[in-house]
C-alpha cells in the first residue's frame, strides 16, 4: 500500500443540505459568471421576462379596475334608484357597464395568465439548458483533474456538486428569479397604486408591512438557526445509516444489531429534537403573518369607510370613494404576499448562487499538467530495424504489435526541437527511476533518493510494510503524481516529455481493489480495449483464466453486472479485472496486490494467467504473498521511501536481511 493520503468517503450528509441555507462569499462575481452560461439563451431570457413583466403588471391593473367596476356601478344604481326603478334606459347601462368593465378585467387576467404561462415554460427550457450546460462541463473538467484533487475531496463532497448544488442552481433558474422579478415589479406597482388611491390608507399598509418584516427577520434568525442544526443532524444519521447498511455483514458476525439499534435510536432522536424546535418556529410564522394581513385588512376596512363617511368634514387625500377603498382592500391582500416572497425568494437566489460557486470552484480546480508531446505511433519495422511510420492506429492494433511474425510495431514519435524532425523510438517497455523523491505532501518525503530500473520484459517485485512507498511507485509511473526531483524515463524518454494518454495505453493495471462497471461482463472487459472484437475479448478472458467461470453463466458474456460486480465473487471480480488488462495486450503491467483477497485456488489460476499475460511484457508485482514474486528478475524491499535491499530472490536469501526474515517468518509485514 501507499502513502496516499486516504478518502474520507462521505455519505449522503457529505454535502451541504438540500434545504440548508447557504450564502454565497462574492454574490456580484458569481452571478455575473451565471450570466455568461445564460448568454446563449438570451432571446429566451428577454422573451421570458417581457412575460414577467406582463403577467405582474396584469395583477396590479386588474385590481385597479375594480375602482370604476364600484363607482361605476354605485352611481348607475344610484340613478337607476333615483328613476324610480322604471328607467329602462339607466338598467340597461347597469348591466352594460357592468359587463364591460367585468370582459376588461376577465382580457386584463387571460393575458396574465398567458405570460405567467409562458415564462414559466420559458425558463424551465433556460434553467435545463443551463444545468445540462454546467453539468457536462463540470464532468468533463472532473476527468481532467489528477488524482490528488479526489484524494483531498470525498465522493460525497464531490456528488454534492452534481446533485444538491446543481439541483439549487436549476431551482432558481426555473422558479426564483421569475418569482422574484414578478414578486418586486408587483411590489412596485401596487405600492404605487395604493399611493395612487389613497397616500393615507397606503402609510397604514407601510407601518403594517415594516412590522411583519420585523417579524420575519426575528423569527426567521431562530428558524435558520435550528434548520442548521435539523440538517447536521439529518447528514450524521443518514451517514450512520450508510455505513452500518454497507457494513452488514460485520454488524451480523460480530452480533452488533443491538449496539447498532441503540446508535440509531440517539441519533434518530437527536434528529427528531433539531426538527420539531426547527419546525416549531417555521411554523408559526404564517399563522402570525395571517392574523397581522387580517388585522391589517381589519383596519383598513374601518378607517376607510370613515374616509368614505367622512364625518369630519375632511378634505383632499382624506376622503375617498367606494371604488377607492375596493381597491386598496385588494391591493391590501396582494401588498404583504410579494413582500414575504421576495424574502424567501431571495433566500433561494442566494442559496443558488452559493451553489454554482462550489461548482464554480471546482471548475476553477487547474487540471491535470501535460505538457508531453512525445506521442505513441504505429511504424513498420525493416528487417535492419529501421522505423517508418504507418497511418495505422496505435490503440486500435495493439493486438497484432506483439506478433512476432508482423513487421508491426508500436514506437515513440520525438520531436526534435532543432530542425523540427521527429524521430521514432521502438516501445520496449525500459522503465528506469533514477533518484526520484516524491511527496504527496510538502516536507513528508514517501520516496527517498530511489533508483531502480526495469529492463523490457523483466519482472520487478516490491515488497515491504504498508506505507513504505509501493504503490506510490508504480503510481508514478502513469503519472497519476509528478515527481519533486530525479527523473523516470520509459524507453528512454522522459515520461513528463510522454503524452499521459499515450503514456496510460501502455500500462495495464490490476489493482487490489477491483471496480467493476453496471453493465455486461464483455462491456467491462471492453474497457481495457474498446475496439477490441468478440474474438480478442474470449481471448483475454481465457488468459486471465475467467473463460470457464463466464460460459458457465446463465447468459455468459452477456450476464449483466450489478454496480461494482457485487453479483459475483470476489476471485471471479479480479479475474475479469485481469481479462480487462489482458485484452489491451500493454507492454508494461503493474499488478498492485491482485491476490492479496482471494482464496488459494483462485490465487493458483491467476497466477497461471499473469505468467501467460507477462510474458514478453515489463511487469512490475506488488504482493504480500512472497511466493508470488519467487520467480522475479528483481525484488525490491522498500521500508520508510527506501529501497533497503535488491536482488532475485536466491540473492536476497543469502543476505539474510528483511527480506530473509520475512520469507522465514521471523518477521511479518504490517
């Protein structure tokens, strides 16, 4: 094992809640970073918001109309009244009037509803758009970081950014930001019209809306308060139920339900206690905002029927009419609703944009370096060796290049920057490390001053204590991580000069833990070699000394796989592991421990594969089993970053250090 620094996988609480508030640290920045993935839409956007624009206005000018809909109705019927109710002339224009400002309303409403429409199908189109947008390029970026980024971030942290902050940023595009501009232009319009109707009765509605908000913001504190606290609570019981849910089989073995049922219980409580005082508070806010719009309404309603009345004799903004009061009471019911939606609505906003600047971070996360531009090419070799070559593709005839019978050879393309010439270099798989040190973190050195080389086709086996820098080994040989100082060449050649792509389809690696993709076992065989055919596939499969396991499946090749394989044993997941290196047919293999968790049977067949798999090929072995590097052309002993002693394993005996006190038992690997 390595010096790597370990994963923390979380679970589903690994990710800020779904419904936590959060605040973004630079609102303007991130916002004006939202707009440059809107640009493309910018016809829909402005469409939508004209939409907006109408359907708010709609509402303010339909109440409006209720101020001539009353006088008018009030003077018809007074005169219809005063005709001694025989005027047929004045009944008709009762009705007629009525009708008229009635079918204004009824068009004023249908448009309103028709923008409301349209926006909102607008802006879900924008918003899926944009989350299709952020979500590819976030995927993308993702596979360009190194390996190092994965090792700093959990998978849950990483899964949040797709799932709870992509969802946020999705959310307010389709839903908040219309809201809100309807909301504030509502807002704006009534409150203009409310001072439009009556400048007294609209200060009442002022003294009324200021002490709801007073309201809001002192209850709202302690509901955030304990929200947070029902979130953290919620992240550590669905944690817990992650993990003893992977885990049980040890829970079973070691007989701990018990245990386990009475962690769940206090954690399941703790969840309960965080919810209701969460809850307790969110949930009275409405009924005290209700009662507060009824008593506003209450006194509204009064004051201006003493308005009407006018038993004062007042004049000027203090006296109103009928219709003036019909009005503002419905102006009343539509003032206190935007307010209290422009304070959730931006609250959502600002959660969203709290969200796309996590993404936003991970986007500005730099990728991987790679500045190689020695590349992997297919050339014919004459019978003098000399290199020409091919409009072959490299990837696609990996089979045939280690035919012996076929003039076919896989070669390094170098670029001489001098005359701007390439010359071709034979791949061989001559892998040399010369004074590397390498640390993951600064000032704790993983490799000390190693050397080491492989010559083409040899077997090079690490062995020492978890931690000495096996892995870590062999993990530099792909690049996953760039050395500090000394150099590592392959063929030759620098491997920071390779392309790391180029570089990667070179190496085929079977490593301790296996992952297998959802999908066929031929599907996850393929991965090694997507062009590969049926033929070269049952071909892997029967190196790897998988074949006899597959055909015996109900639907052989095709059986489909559960997530990580989880439908077949752990000896039959390596070997298909092993099928996967072996259909690539890669001049360098590195085995990291790929027996170390099957049974002896198993470890018997792979070993029969690998030694068909290896032959001809660099391979270097990481094992604790050191019957499995008995027969390497060099073993490396590593303790603390150094390789402490070298040899074939006759050598090694005869020194009789580490490596003879752990082959004799005197010694174990920890």
């Amino acid at each position: 094992m390595s010096n790597e620094p370990k994963r923390n996988d979380s679970g589903p609480g690994a990710g800020p809640g779904r419904h936590g508030f959060r605040k973004p640290k630079n609102p303007i920045k991130t916002l004006a970073r939202m707009f440059s993935y809107l640009s493309g839409n910018t016809p829909l956007l402005i469409l939508s918001f004209v939409m907006v624009i109408i359907s708010a206005l709609a509402g303010v000018m339909a109440s409006y109309l209720l101020k001539p809909i009353i006088n008018n109705l009030t003077d018809n019927l007074h005169t219809y009244i005063e005709s001694g109710l025989a005027d047929e002339a004045a009944r008709s224009k009762v009705f007629s009037d009525l009708t008229g400002d009635i079918l204004k309303m009824a068009v004023i409403y249908v448009c309103g509803a028709v923008g409301t429409y349209v926006s909102s199908r607008l802006m879900v189109s924008v918003a899926q758009k944009t989350a299709n947008k952020m979500r590819k390029e976030l995927f993308e970026h993702l596979q360009d970081l190194p390996i190092s980024y994965f090792d700093r971030h959990p998978h849950g942290e990483v899964m949040s950014r797709f799932t709870n902050d992509m969802d946020s940023v999705a959310m307010a595009l389709e839903q908040s930001l219309s809201q809100t501009i309807t909301s504030f232009i509502s807002v704006v319009g009534t409150f203009i019209m409310m001072v439009v109707l009556s400048p007294v009765l609209a200060f009442v509605a002022v003294v009324m809306v200021v002490l709801m908000m007073f309201i809001v913001k002192t209850v709202g504190s302690k509901s955030a308060k304990n929200f947070r606290g029902q979130q953290a609570a919620l992240g550590e019981l669905d944690g817990y139920i992650e993990e003893i849910m992977q885990g049980q089989k040890v829970v079973k073995v070691f007989n701990h339900e018990s245990a386990a049922n009475k962690e769940f219980t206090e954690k399941n409580n703790r969840l309960k206690g965080a919810a209701v005082k969460a809850q307790t508070f969110a949930n009275i806010l409405m009924p005290i905002m209700g009662n507060l719009s009824y008593f506003h309404y209450a006194v509204t309603a009064t004051l201006g029927a003493v308005m009407i009345a006018n038993p004062f004799g007042w004049s000027g903004i203090f006296v109103i009419t009928l219709g003036d009061l019909g009005a503002f009471l419905q102006y009343t019911r539509q003032f206190a609703q935007p307010v209290t939606q422009i304070s959730n609505q931006s609250n959502m906003l600002l959660s969203a944009l709290a969200g796309a600047e996590r993404i936003f971070e991970v986007l500005d996360e730099k990728p991987e370096r790679d500045f190689g531009n020695v590349r992997l090419v297919l050339a014919e070799k004459s019978p003098d060796g000399l290199l020409t070559e091919t409009n072959g593709d490299p990837f696609a005839n990996f089979a045939s290049t280690f035919d012996k019978n076929n003039s076919l050879c896989l070669a390094w393309k170098k670029f001489c920057n001098s005359d701007g010439g390439a010359e071709l270099v034979e791949l061989r798989g001559d892998v040399r490390f010369e004074n590397v040190v390498f640390s993951y973190i600064p000032g704790h050195v993983v490799l000390n001053d190693v050397s080491l080389y492989a010559k083409p086709g040899q077997k090079i086996a690490f062995v020492g204590s978890t931690g000495a820098g096996k892995t870590t080994i062999t993990n530099l040989i792909n690049r996953f991580y760039e050395i500090q100082e000394g150099t590592i060449t392959y063929d030759g050649i620098n491997i920071q000069d390779i392309s790391k792509d180029d570089l990667r389809r070179t190496l085929g690696i079977v490593l301790q833990d296996v992952h297998l993709f959802k999908g066929t076992i031929k599907e996850n065989i393929l991965y090694g070699k997507p062009s590969a055919t049926d033929e070269e596939v049952i071909r892997a499969a029967k190196i790897a000394n998988a074949h006899s396991f597959i055909k015996r499946l109900p639907d052989g090749y095709d059986t489909m796989l559960t997530a990580d394989g989880m439908n077949l044993s752990q000896g039959q997941r390596q070997l298909l592991s092993i099928a996967r290196a072996a259909v690539a047919d890669p001049p360098v293999l590195i085995l990291d421990e790929a027996t170390s968790s099957i049974d002896t049977r198993t470890e018997h067949l792979i070993e029969d594969g690998m030694d068909k798999l290896m032959q001809g090929r660099t391979t270097f072995v990481i094992a604790h089993r050191l019957s499995t590097v008995r027969n390497s052309n060099a073993i490396m002993v590593l303790e603390h970053g150094n390789i402490i002693e070298r040899g074939d394993h006759d050598d090694l005996l005869k020194q009789k250090g580490r490596y003879y006190s752990l082959y004799t038992g005197k010694a174990e690997l920890t």
